[in-house]
C-alpha cells in the first residue's frame, strides 16, 4: 500500500513513517511532503497514493489549501492538535482524522477503519465531503490576532471562554493565557465566532459552550449560566433568549 505524508516536521513525519511501517510493513511511504507548494506539484506529477496522511496546519499555509488546487483521488487521514471546529468538520463529512500525539493503537485503529471502507471508496463522493468540511473550516475564525503590549499574539479560538464588553471595551477571556483587550466590537466577533460553540448570551457576554457548568433559574423567567472559570459579572439569559440558549445547549 502505497502512503503519502503530508508533515512539515521532519521529525514528527520520520515518526509516523516508522510507526506506519511498524504496524503494517506492507506499507510503502512513497514521499513525505513537507509544504503546500511541494505537495501541490507532487499531486500534479504522480499518481495518485492508496491512502495520505496531512498535519493540518503547514509552514506556508494549510494542507486544505493544496486540495483546493489538486483533485485528491485518494481518502485522507488529518492529525490535528484538539481543535473542536476541525473535529467537528470532519465527523459531520465522515472525514477521518488522529489527534495528535499519535501512537501505534491509534494508526492502527485508522488503518483498519481504511481497510473496510477502501472496496467502497468513491473519489467523487470524497471530494464533496472534504469540500465541505473545508467550507465549513473557511466560514469561521480559528485564530485571533491580538495587539497585546509590543506583541501581535494568535490566540485560537477553540481557547476562548468567553468574550466580555463594558463601558466601550470589548475583552476576550483565553484559557491560555489573560485577558485580552481587543479591537472588535461584540458584534463583529460574534460573526467571527462559530455559533455551533458561542452563544452571544446578552449585551456583554458571548461564551463558550465548553466553559458552561450549569444553568440556574433567575426571577421573570431568566437564567443564570454558570462557568468552569470566573467572570467579571453574572452571565443572564434574557427571557426572550431562554429557549434558544437551551436547544442551543442540547445541540
């Protein structure tokens, strides 16, 4: 079976190369690419492999960017750090992917899953599931860049608690580190938010689903959230928004 690594570390795709070989030494790793540029020339100029293997994000750009260039005739395998949106892209397109650190039992789990859907694999059908766990991925942010002292800092948003405005400022919360003033407006960063994982609760608030640790009852109707982590004011749910935040909560 021929294999393609798609893995800008060298160390990590030496690796997954010996891990491959270990569990499966049919396996023959036939390249290990290491940008988008060099893996978009490679599918230009070979056929296409059995089965490849794609870290997600690359030194010049993401290895989405290289099957929006090449039509990929064969399934796919990303690794990826815990990233909910990348996750939840892929289990809604039946797209496979190992969380990172990788070890033998998960590639080998990966490797039989392949085996019994190879006989059944349809290029076509593939390449409309992937297009659309990629436009899924496109519509929203993963990362913010933040003006923080003399430093631009990436903050991802998979990381973000909960975003918090007052008297004109807007903040946002990282579970990795402090609080962050920004230059959005709540609005502007509730379009920047995948609503599948934020709610915008009230004026204030736009929280993280994953942060939610229960929900109270409060006078006329309204709720209460409570989170894993502090914040500088109580989170209410209006009445009017009450039901939406619950279905959104039971989604």
């Amino acid at each position: 079976m021929n294999v393609i690594i798609i893995e800008d570390e060298r160390r990590t795709a030496n690796e997954l190369k010996s891990m491959l070989e270990n569990v499966d030494p049919e396996i023959d790793v036939t390249a290990i690419l290491p940008s988008v540029a060099t893996a978009i020339t490679w599918f230009r100029e070979n056929p296409a492999p059995d089965l490849i293997f794609s870290d997600i994000q690359l030194g010049d750009g993401l290895s989405f960017d290289i099957f929006k260039e090449v039509q990929i005739n064969a399934p796919i395998i990303f690794s990826t750090a815990f990233d909910q949106y990348a996750i939840n892209a892929f289990e809604s397109n039946s797209i496979d992917y190992l969380l990172k650190p990788i070890d033998e039992s998960m590639l080998e789990r990966s490797l039989q899953k392949y085996d019994r859907v190879r006989e059944h694999f349809s290029a076509g059908a593939y390449a409309t599931s992937l297009n659309k766990a990629v436009s899924q991925l496109d519509n929203y942010k993963q990362s913010i860049l933040i003006h923080y002292r003399e430093k631009i800092v990436p903050v991802k948003v998979a990381n973000i608690s909960f975003v918090y405005t007052s008297g004109g400022v807007v903040r946002l919360y990282s579970t990795e580190g402090p609080e962050y003033t920004v230059q959005y407006t709540i609005e502007q960063l509730e379009e920047m938010l995948n609503p599948q994982f934020f709610f915008k609760a009230n004026r204030q608030f736009i929280i993280n689903r994953n942060v939610v640790q229960d929900i109270e009852h409060y006078f006329n109707r309204r709720l209460v959230v409570k989170t894993t982590c502090k914040t500088p004011d109580k989170i209410i749910i209006s009445r009017l928004k009450a039901q939406d935040f619950l279905r959104w909560m039971e989604q």
